[in-house]
C-alpha cells in the first residue's frame, strides 16, 4: 500500500516576530499543517483536522503560544 500526500502547499509568514515556514497537506481524508522555524527547520506544531482550514488553524494558534514563550537572546559583535 503507497500513501501519497495531495494537495501540497508551502509558503513563509512571520509569526510573533519568527520567520516560519507552513506546509499543508492532505493525506487520506485528512489535511495535516506543519509550522516550522524558516532559520532551523526545527518542528514548532502540527494541526490534523477534517478540513486545511482548521487544520492551519490549530498548528498557527499553538505555535504561536510557542513563539510567545521562546525567549529571545540579541547578540552583541565587537563590544
């Protein structure tokens, strides 16, 4: 038995002020949404839903609870 993910998407958007990156996909009668960092590729959430709608929107809404915990730390070069 093969699966094979249809109706691929992919784009960028900033996210509390973190560059992501968006993959949606549908497997079966399922639509799975990835949200990754766009600097790392580390995974930040994952929405599996009826429908790509309230599948963007579960991963969006928890990554962004994510993104609003993760600190940030400024680098200073040279003093």
């Amino acid at each position: 038995m093969r699966i094979c993910a249809e109706e691929w998407r992919n784009y960028e958007q900033e996210l509390e002020g973190w560059l992501v990156s968006v993959t949606c996909y549908c497997i079966g009668s399922s639509y799975i949404t990835q949200v990754e960092s766009s600097s790392s590729g580390a995974l930040i959430a994952r929405g599996i839903a009826a429908t790509r709608e309230d599948s963007e929107r579960q991963a969006l809404e928890t990554a962004k609870e994510r993104l609003l915990l993760t600190r940030r730390i400024e680098l200073m070069v040279g003093g």
